[in-house]
C-alpha cells in the first residue's frame, strides 16, 4: 500500500485529536500487521468502499488515553470504558475517515463510508473486511498509546 494514500489518515487522526481533544500524538514506524488481535483496550473499525477499492480504518486506544480523551473533550473523566467512551471512539473514527476521504478525493480517489463499530475489552480481534495488507502505525502520547490499521484491496 502506498505512502500516499496512508498518510490522508494519519494526519486526520492527529488533527482530529489535537483540535477536538487537545491530544498530541507522536506517531510511530508503521508496520505490516499479521494478526486480528487489536494493540489497545477498545477500538473504532468503519469500512470505505469506493469505484477504486474497498478496505477499512480501524483505530485503537488504550483505556488511560481514551479516558483522557473523554475528559479533556467533556471536562469528566469515566472511572472505565463504558457506552460514552465507545460511542466517543466511534464518532473519533468516523470524524478521522471523513478527515481522510476529503484528503483522498482530493487525489481522485472516492468513497462511500459506513457506520463505524465499537469493540472493546483486552485481547479484542479487529477483522478488516478486504484482501489487502494491514498495515499498522502506532502512536504515543503521554496520556497512554493509539494505533491506526489501515486495509485496502490492491489500487
């Protein structure tokens, strides 16, 4: 998968989060990732399906940074994951693909965007619905670890 088209989600993630949330994140060497098992405690997957290809976005949060985040975004900080922090995850993922579908358009790639799924608890699998590599690019902050996976089907 090509630079271009990983890096639209990236930059979306870091906005998003350093706008909505006041969160800088550092990302880190992206990967090839070989398993299901999510890297974090609860995770945000939205499928993109488009003329070109069809693939999914999934992001993952450790539970001390989603916290963090729910609180800097709405002044109370949840004592675990619950239905607020999932539904945050979920409207986080679905607001960094919209971020990226904009960037890619741009680029003349175009998609249609489904709802985005919440999974949460240690050891979750994310299955991304398409043939393509996954690859993943870790985060850090101080406030705990993020991960993207992006899976397209072959451009």
């Amino acid at each position: 998968m090509n630079v271009e088209f990983i890096n639209p989600f990236l930059s979306s993630l870091l906005n998003v989060l350093s706008t909505m949330a006041q969160t800088e994140l550092k990302p880190s060497k992206p990967s090839v990732k070989k398993d299901e098992v999510a890297r974090g405690d609860v995770s945000g997957l939205i499928g993109m399906v488009g003329p070109q290809t069809k693939g999914s976005l999934s992001i993952t949060f450790d539970t001390t940074l989603a916290l963090t985040i729910m609180e800097r975004m709405l002044g109370e900080r949840p004592d675990g994951i619950n239905e607020e922090v999932t539904d945050m995850v979920g409207e986080i993922t679905n607001m960094v693909a919209g971020g990226a579908k904009n960037l890619l358009g741009e680029k003349g790639y175009d998609f249609d965007m489904a709802t985005p799924i919440v999974v949460s608890g240690k050891g979750h699998t994310i299955t991304h619905k398409c043939e393509g590599t996954k690859i993943l690019i870790p985060f850090t902050s101080p406030d705990g670890n993020a991960n993207i996976e992006v899976s397209f089907d072959k451009l």
